[in-house]
C-alpha cells in the first residue's frame, strides 16, 4: 500500500467536491491542509446522517408495498375466521 494514499484520497476529494486545483492544495500550509480535510469530513458526515433522517421519514410515511407481506397479513387474517 501507499503511505501517501490517505493523503492523495484527501487531494481528490478536494478537488472533487470542492473544485480546488491541486496546485493551491499544494501551496496550503500542511496544518492548514488537515484542517480542511477535518472540516470537508465534519460536513460529509453532516450531510450524511441528514440524508439518513431524510430517508428514515419518507420511510414511515410510506406504507409497506411488499405483495408478500399483504398475502402473510392476509393468511393470518383467514387463520383468524376458521372455526
């Protein structure tokens, strides 16, 4: 493995996400560097639990559309009715 992949990964993501060209990445002060790279993962993982939540809501809001799942409810229910 690498021992600057870590590093290369944090470049990438920058320039990715954020547009930033390698060569302003390169002039940053390495403690400057790091804190960006804490602040970039901070808002990811911000970003990333709202999305959870998000999806989490639109989850119990929407009843459960499985076919399977309306045929076990409705043998149970039958099961019920037998004498």
């Amino acid at each position: 493995m690498m021992p600057l992949k870590s590093l290369l990964k944090n470049k990438l993501l920058l320039q990715k996400h954020y547009n930033l060209q390698e060569v302003s990445i390169d002039r940053y002060p390495y403690w400057m560097f790091e804190e960006n790279i804490k602040l970039v993962n901070e808002l990811t993982d911000e970003e990333e639990k709202h999305r959870k939540n998000e999806e989490d809501k639109q989850g119990k809001g929407m009843g459960n559309f499985n076919p399977s799942s309306y045929m076990n409810n409705i043998s149970s229910m039958s099961n019920k009715f037998k004498p």
